[in-house]
C-alpha cells in the first residue's frame, strides 16, 4: 500500500509542471516613443499571463496598474517579464508611471470569446 502511495505521488509531481503549463499564457509589450504597442492586450480569463515588457527607449518607463496591484521599472534598452493572474474577464488599466499619459488596457476575455491582440 505504501508503495502505491509513494508511486502515485511521484507520478502527480512529473505530470504538475505540464498541468501548470497548459494554463500559463504569453503576451509582448513594448514601450516605444512614449506609448505602448499594442495599447491593448487581450489574454484568456483565468490563466496565468507573462507579459514580456521591452523598453526600445533609452531612458527608463514604468509599468504600473492599480487594477493588478502591479509596479515594475523598466530600464531603457532591456526586456524583463511580469507575471499576472488568474484574472477574471473584464478590463485592467495600465500606464507608464514616468509618463502618465501613456497608457493601455488589459482585456481579458473567457475561452471561446477571444479577439487577437490589436496594434493602434
């Protein structure tokens, strides 16, 4: 019996990382001349996101989201990733906190209703 259990767990801890896997989702943002491109994201609901932010200008930005409770510097010249969610479906604001008026939004969408990422 305890070999049973010892065998089953084992097998649980190989199979996890590929469950887990299955339910994470990328995206890339990229800040550029003062906006981001695309200004929105869309992603599916409850999944875990990777948004790979770069930074093409020279000096830093900031993203940050008081929606996701997020706040990432971003030095110029450099890509970095930021994980969000799960998020349920609905609207997540976004804006570079160096430039305030640079600004975008997270649309994150249930299986089956999903637009592609569009670029302004």
């Amino acid at each position: 019996m305890r070999m049973l259990a010892v065998t089953s767990a084992f097998l649980l801890a190989l199979l996890a990382p590929a469950a887990l896997a299955a339910d994470n989702h990328s995206v890339t943002l990229t800040i550029k001349d003062d906006s981001f491109t695309p200004s929105t994201l869309t992603v599916p609901a409850d999944t875990r996101i990777e948004i790979e932010i770069h930074n093409t200008r020279a000096l830093p930005s900031e993203f940050e989201s008081f929606d996701l409770n997020r706040e990432k510097v971003v030095p110029g010249g450099t890509t970095l990733s930021l994980w969000i969610g799960p998020l349920a479906p609905g609207k997540y604001k976004f804006f570079d906190d160096f430039n305030p008026g640079v600004t975008g939004v997270i649309v994150v969408e249930k299986p089956g209703n999903k637009t592609p990422n569009k670029t302004p």
